[in-house]
C-alpha cells in the first residue's frame, strides 16, 4: 500500500523526463531568472563592495530573499495549478491536483507568516522619515501589469471568435478558405441566376 501510495505522488514528476526541454526552459525562466536578483547583488556586491559569493548571500539570506522567492513561486505555481483545475472540462488528476493545492497553501501561508515574523524582528525601530522608493513601486505595478497580460495570454485560444483576428493560424486559415473558395469557384460557367459567366 505504501509504496502504491508513494507511485501516486511520484508519478507526476516523469513529466520531468518526458518532456526535458521545455522543462529546462522552465527552470531557466522561473527558478533562474527570478534569482536575478541575487545574482546581480553577488556580481555588484563583489565588484562595488569587495564580498565574496557567500557574504553576498549572506546579505541577502538576512534582508529574507529567499522567503520572498518561495512566496512568489508558490503563488505563481499555484495560480497556474488553479487555473488549469478549473478551465479543464475534463476532472483529469483531480486527486493530486486538490492534494497539491491544499498542500501549498498551507506551506505558502507559513512562509509567508515567518517571512513577515523575520522581517518585523530585523526592523530598526520605526521613525516618521517615510522613503518612497519609486523604482521599486514601479517594478511592482509593471510586473502586475506584465503577469495579468501574461494570463491572458495563455489562456486565450485562437478559436475563440474575439481572439481568432490576432492569431498566427487566423491569416493561414483565411487564406486556406479563400482558396477553397477560388477552386470550387473555377468550374462554375453559370452564376446563381444562370448567367453565363
């Protein structure tokens, strides 16, 4: 029973290697490219500061980094997981799905409570000399912007009426009924009123 029950759960991750490349493009977009952060700290930190790769981590690891990127993926991972639970017709792995879901709230939700309790601890007592930093308020309006159009995006389909007139396949198939057209039309010596053409 137990190791039936351990297949159950492992099992998905055979996608891992049935499909390889675009699981390598997703650790290089998601886990990688949303560690840029720190990357760029160790390379700044190294050539402005002098800090080895470990003290620059180190910095980060104490301002709670790596809290912060456990809460944007699983939020991310689990929108997508929702998502796809929902939109499907089908209830197709139903059971992980839902085992999935309740299991990542409830480490998300706790990361996301030690992260706050972390930071409050590492905070210098409040003073009222407010500092605005309107790069970072941009960077966050923008990514909203970015990730809502990103959802759009994968979730819209060409065969849908409003999204068929911006999709590559709409201009091949308006041509492939013009010239399905144009054939059935090549034969024809009378119009639909019997005129000779």
């Amino acid at each position: 029973m137990k190791s039936r029950l351990v297949g159950y759960f492992l099992k998905p991750l055979l996608v891992v290697k049935k499909n390889r490349t675009p699981f390598i493009l997703w650790v290089l977009s998601t886990l990688i490219a949303g560690n840029f952060g720190l990357v760029f700290n160790i390379i700044i930190r190294g050539n402005v500061n002098g800090l080895s790769i470990w003290e620059s981590l180190s910095q980060d690891l104490r301002l709670g980094s790596l809290f912060l990127f456990s809460i944007v993926l699983l939020s991310s991972s689990f929108g997508s997981v929702l998502t796809n639970f929902i939109s499907k017709n089908d209830r197709d792995f139903f059971k992980p799905k839902v085992i999935w879901l309740g299991v990542s709230v409830i480490v998300w939700i706790l990361c996301g409570v030690e992260y706050a309790s972390y930071m409050s601890a590492q905070l210098p007592p409040f003073t009222s000399n407010n500092c605005l930093n309107v790069w970072q308020l941009l960077f966050f309006v923008l990514s909203i912007i970015l990730s809502i159009y990103a959802y759009c995006l994968v979730v819209m389909e060409a065969k849908d009426p409003d999204f068929a007139s911006i999709s590559d396949d709409y201009d091949r198939i308006e041509e492939q009924n013009i010239e399905h057209i144009t054939n059935s039309q090549a034969g024809l010596t009378k119009d639909s009123e019997e005129i000779k053409l």
